[in-house]
DNA sequence: AGCACGATTAACT
DNA sequence: GTTAATCGTGCTC
C-alpha cells in the first residue's frame, strides 16, 4: 500500500521556506475508508518560528501550537473563524516551531466526494482556499498531530511533477493585515500556475 | 471573567 | 467591494 514515492521526514525536516516551495507539484492525498482523496499542491505558505511575527508560534509554546515544536512531518490542524479548519504540515528539527500552510490543490483523486462535500460550488471552487480543501477532503481537529511519515497514516504527501520557477509566484502571505513588517510582506507565499502543473500532467 | 480578533468563506449590494 | 457567520485562543483586568 504505501507508495514509493512518498515524502519522508528528511524532506519536511529542512528550511520551512524551502520546503513550502518545493511542495508545489506534490500529491497530497487523504485515505478514508479505503479511497484515496486529493491532488496536486498549487499553494503553499511558509510559517517560521516565534521571530515571525505571522506565525502562531510567535505567542510561543502553548497548547494550541506545541505541534509545530514538535517533530517534522506531522499535520498542525486549526480552526479558525469559529468554522473553519486549516491544514498544515510541521517543518524543520524537532524543537523549532515551524509549519508550511497547505492553501490549494488541484482536485484529481475521489472528485465525487469532494463535489458532494462542496456542492453546490463549481469544480474550480472545490479546493481552492485553504479551509476549502479541508472541508473536500474531510480534515478536522482529528488529523490533528498526525504523523504524515508513518506508514498507515490518513493524511499523506508523494512526489508529484516538477514545477518550474518560471510557473512559480511568490508574494506576501494573505490575511496577516496585523502583523507588523517585514513580516506581512515577506513573500513567503508559493503559488504554481495551475498550466505549470497542467504542462507536465 | 471578559474581550478583541483571527493564516476564511460565501453571499450580497 | 462589503459583510455576516461563529468560537477558540491569548491577552488584559
């Protein structure tokens, strides 16, 4: 069952701002009962230790971000708006706080469930924001703290196709309208032309 | 104990 | 472009 491909913990454990780039044109993929859920990453952010002042972890360790201390490689789930999940996975050495925010995806896998969690919006809608593609694919608070590098695990990332810097856009990272420069406009944010990803589909 | 706000989304003018 | 929805978290009193 589990793909040769997949990423391992050496791939998470590395600089978070690096590793949200190199995300891009990977498979993100949710097991439920069986079925396999997801497709391409297209958008990612980089969220890196208590100096940055956009990331949760600026309020240091306390009970809601002691994940992202904790051990590359697994999920930081969080809700958000009183109703809306985020998915993230935990980046760098165990002990320094750190995550990639998994922000959109190309839908390809399990299209019928996601149309059903997201009905009655169109399939460009599906999974294109970060909140969205946790309600299309069923993530909650329950993923949250999983181990995405173990082998029975029900969230996990595979290798994917190549995503040229040329299809690649960096920009600031959305939604920190408090945070204090250079924090809210460092680009931070990766986004893949979804023609990138299609080109090499 | 109370409060302001949030790594958003969907619906509406 | 504007705004309601809706509640956990972290900070102040």
């Amino acid at each position: 069952m589990p793909p040769g491909n997949r990423l391992l913990r050496n791939f998470f454990a590395r600089d978070t701002v690096l590793v949200a780039r190199e995300l891009l044109g990977a498979n993100l993929v949710r097991m439920e009962s069986g079925q396999r859920l997801g497709g391409v990453i297209l958008e990612t952010e980089a969220y890196h230790g208590e100096a940055d002042l956009g990331c949760h972890a600026r309020a240091g360790r306390t009970p809601r971000t002691q994940v992202m201390y904790g051990p590359p490689g697994h999920a930081y789930v969080y809700f958000t708006y009183g109703m809306h999940w985020m998915l993230n996975i935990v980046t760098q050495a165990d002990g320094f706080p750190a995550a990639v925010l998994i922000r959109a995806i190309l839908p390809l896998e399990g299209r019928e469930v996601i149309a059903a969690r997201r009905s009655p919006q169109p399939p460009h809608c599906w999974t294109d924001g970060p909140a969205k593609l946790c309600k299309a694919l069923g993530i909650d608070g329950n993923q949250h703290g999983m181990d995405l590098c173990s082998a029975d695990s029900e969230i996990f990332v595979e290798g994917g196709v190549s995503v040229a810097d040329a299809g690649v856009q960096a920009s600031a990272r959305v939604g920190l309208n408090n945070v204090p420069e250079p924090w809210r406009s460092i680009p931070w944010r990766f986004r893949a032309s979804e023609s990138a990803v299609m080109g090499v589909l």
